[in-house]
C-alpha cells in the first residue's frame, strides 16, 4: 500500500510518521559514526587552566572573549570545572560557569560526561592531545559542538590548520569553527 491510496487524515499522520523517522535516521547517523579518541589522559597533568582559542560555541558562549576552561580533580575522582568568560567584548561582564566532569571508567581517561545540569551530563571526548599537553581538541559524537584549548592564549598558526584539518577528516565542518578572541596583559591571566 502507498501513502497515496491512504485517506487524507491517514495520508498526513503517515507522512508525519515518515518524516519523524528520517530526522530520527538522520540524527542517529552522525552519532553512529565512531569518533576515536585519545589513548590515555593523564588526568593530574590535564587539570589546571585551558585558553579556548576557538570552537562551535553552545548558545552560552555566543560572543565569548577571553575564554577560559580550568580543571581540578576533586577527591571522588569527578573534575571540578570552571569555565569563564567576558561577554561581548574584552570589557563585557564576566561569566562564570561551573559544570562538573565525570570520567567514564574504561576509556584511558578521555571520554567524560559533563553536567551542567543534574542529572543530565554532555557528551565530552578528547580527540586530540599534544604530547607535551600543549593543546588539546575536546569533541561530542554528534559533532555540533567543538573545543580547540590551549595553555597559552594563542596557537601557531600551523598548529591551528593542522588541527581543522584533523576536525575536517573526523567529520566536523571547518568552517563553523569560530576562533575565540583572546587577550591578556600579563598580570591578568588567570
């Protein structure tokens, strides 16, 4: 039988039905595809503060300037995070955020859940990590969202295309990455 031999009220509540189940396909699909990970996070070493020099921001962080990430590992083994921000400008008024990171045993330390609000926790995976904990890439299966982190305020350049270039080849778009604008006088970094 096809849609068409259907009454009109059928006709439509099928074709909703058939609608709801291709955006359903759809948004399934870009979860399905695996997103590896780094290998292991040592995770003393990872804490402490992180500059976000660019990303696809969540609504939250829409017109961000001075964007910092810092992590401190809490006794129960959760990450105490701290994510501040001047809004709208160098000038604006600081934001302060403190969601909480869980780690997710099994996974070499690089996949968390990150709850801003109980009991709900985001999807938080490190995809990239220098050697020398430089910069790391911190990336979500459904790729909308994307953090690229610095300990310092700034990324070479070719560092940077090097790492939208890693974005592009595991399946995010270059181009709505969006560099965070940073800007520090040295007494006041944080």
């Amino acid at each position: 039988m096809f849609i068409t031999d259907l009454r009109p009220r059928r006709r439509l509540a099928a074709l909703a039905g058939l609608a709801i189940l291709l955006a359903l396909a759809g948004c399934a699909s870009a979860e399905e595809r695996p997103m590896e990970t780094v290998t292991h996070v040592d995770l003393p070493r990872f804490m402490g503060d992180w500059y976000v020099i660019a990303n696809i921001p969540t609504f939250v962080e829409r017109g961000a300037h001075n964007a910092v990430e810092s992590y401190a590992l809490d006794p129960d083994g959760s990450v105490a995070t701290t994510f501040r921000f001047r809004k709208d400008g160098f000038e604006g008024p600081e934001k302060v955020y403190r969601p909480r990171g869980y780690v997710i045993p099994g996974t070499g330390n690089a996949r968390w859940g990150m709850q801003f609000i109980w009991p709900f926790k985001g999807d938080f995976r490190i995809v990239w990590l220098e050697p020398d904990y430089s910069s790391v890439v911190v990336a979500r299966a459904k790729r909308d969202y994307v953090w690229i982190m610095a300990r310092e305020p700034r990324l070479a350049e070719d560092k940077y295309r090097e790492i939208l270039a890693f974005l592009e080849r595991i399946g995010y778009d270059p181009a709505r990455v969006q560099r965070v604008p940073q800007r520090w006088p040295a007494s006041a970094a944080p």
